[in-house]
C-alpha cells in the first residue's frame, strides 16, 4: 500500500501562525522534503520536530519528484513543505503533486498561510472575484502582452513582486491600467515591520519612488470597471458613423438584422431608430 504526500502550508513569517496538525503531520512522516532544508531547519527545531529532511527545490524538481513517488509508492509517508506559504503555489510543489496524482499516490492539503490571500483580504479591495498572477516573467515581450490582457480584467487582480523591480512594475501598471486604478502593496506580512501602502496607482507608484522598496511584496490591483469600460466604448461608438458601426459587425459574416440589433444594443438606441438613420444617412 503506498504511502500519503502531506502538502503543508508553513508560516510566511510569524511562527505562530502555523497549524497543531501541520506540526503533528511534521513529526508523524517518514520524510520532510523541504524547499530549502536550512531555512526549514530553524521551524522544525523551533517546534522540536526530529524528521529527517531531503531537500526539493526548484532545479532538481523533476528527478527529485521521480524519487519521491518511489519512495510514496514503498509506504513511506511524505511531507512536503516551501520556505514560507503553501507548496504548490507559484513553487515548484506543483511537480510533485502532478506526478503523485499519475501514478495514483494519495495527496492530501493541511491549509495555512499563504501570503496572495493575507495581501487579499486585507487590502480594502474587493474580494468577491480576484485572480492569482504570482510573479510576472523577466521576458519584457510576455510581460508586457501580460499585463495588457490584465488591464481588462474585471476581477482584482494579486500578483508577487521583487523589491528590486516593484517600481518598473508600478510604473508599466499606471501605463497600462490609468492612474487612478487602485492598489494595494503590501510588504512582510505577519512579521514585525508588516506594511500595506493603499491608494492609486499613481500615488503608490509616488510613494515607492521616494521610500526604497525592502521585503517581499504582494500587490493587490483592483479590476477594470464595467461602467467605465462601457462608457469608453459608448464614446468611441459615438465618434463612428452607424454605415461605418454597421459594416463593422456585416465583415464580421452577420447578417443586415443581427449588426442592426447589436448596433442599437452598443449605441443605447432602438433598432427602429438605426434604421432609420441609416436611411437618413444613404440619403433614401
């Protein structure tokens, strides 16, 4: 019978805030496979936790995974623990948990901190709908493409970033999000100097360019507005002739009535009035 995979969530920096049964499952597996196994060593000595660890990381997580679904597959029970958070997000955890689902080893989630939903809840914004973008690439090409496609997202958007680039970041977001969309960024949550600078893009970007970004970062954006989407384009439809509006949707292979419909539908008219307008305009 093989044995379980225990994701367990650790805390993000206040030891405190880990869970009585991340710390039992801790001390009961047959093996900690840990992100970076001296920085896990001070949270297992702090909780007098005597497991043996091997490390699981970013460059050795495909071979080291192949290894621990073997060692699952023989009974062992395995924990499987990141520096700070919950393994699996933006980490390489993911690998693990992927190959254990193939080859039919049971995978189980102890949950606890995880530093996008502090940011999250604690941010003033709204937490309803939101969407999880973890760090953005290097790639300033893909980067860019992503934060176009993210400037119309309706939901609030969280997202991580490096102190050494949280600027740049702010200033493509004001570039490419406006001004005055809000944002909060908030830097070493739960430890003693933990920070949430709220406000405007614009503003926060203000802040950070006068005060040297220090710690790890969450930034919290709020999402695009419906309304005032819907205003951009009522404006950009005002500025466009019905001929023109209506030759738009008939390229697009529809027919006389259904571009009619969808024009009175974008112009706030009825499909009376853009009839007879377009009359008008054709001068019948």
């Amino acid at each position: 019978m093989s044995g379980t995979l225990y994701v367990c969530a650790t805390p993000i920096g206040n030891l405190e805030d880990i869970t009585y049964r991340v710390v039992r499952t801790l001390r009961e597996v047959d093996l900690i496979a840990a992100e970076d196994t001296r920085n896990s060593i001070k949270l297992l000595n702090y909780f007098d936790i005597k497991t043996p660890m091997t490390s699981y990381h970013e460059y050795n997580r495909f071979d080291k995974a192949k290894y621990l679904v073997g060692e699952l597959l023989a009974g062992k029970n395995i924990a499987l623990i990141t520096d700070a958070g919950t393994p699996g997000i933006s980490d390489p955890g993911e690998v693990l948990v992927a190959m254990c689902v193939d080859a039919g080893v049971t995978v189980t989630a102890l949950p606890g901190a995880m530093a996008g939903i502090n940011a999250l809840i604690m941010s003033g914004l709204p937490t309803r709908r939101f969407c999880f973008e973890a760090f953005l690439t290097n790639e300033k090409k893909e980067r860019t493409q992503v934060l176009s496609e993210l400037a119309h997202e309706h939901r609030t958007i969280v997202m991580y970033e490096a102190p050494h680039r949280l600027t740049k970041t702010l200033e493509a977001l004001e570039e490419l999000f406006g001004a005055d969309r809000r944002i909060a960024v908030c830097r070493e949550l739960t430890k003693k100097h933990e920070e949430a600078v709220r406000g405007t893009l614009a503003q926060v970007r203000e802040h950070f360019e006068q005060t040297e970004p220090k710690g790890e970062f969450v930034l919290v954006i709020e999402g695009a507005s419906y309304e005032k989407e819907r205003d951009e384009k009522e404006k950009e439809w005002a500025e466009m002739d019905l001929s023109a509006h209506m030759d738009l949707y008939l390229e697009r292979g529809m027919d006389r009535k259904e571009a009619m419909k969808q024009v009175a539908a974008d112009r706030g008219m009825s499909k009376r009035d853009v009839y007879k307008e377009l009359l008008e305009e054709s001068g019948e």
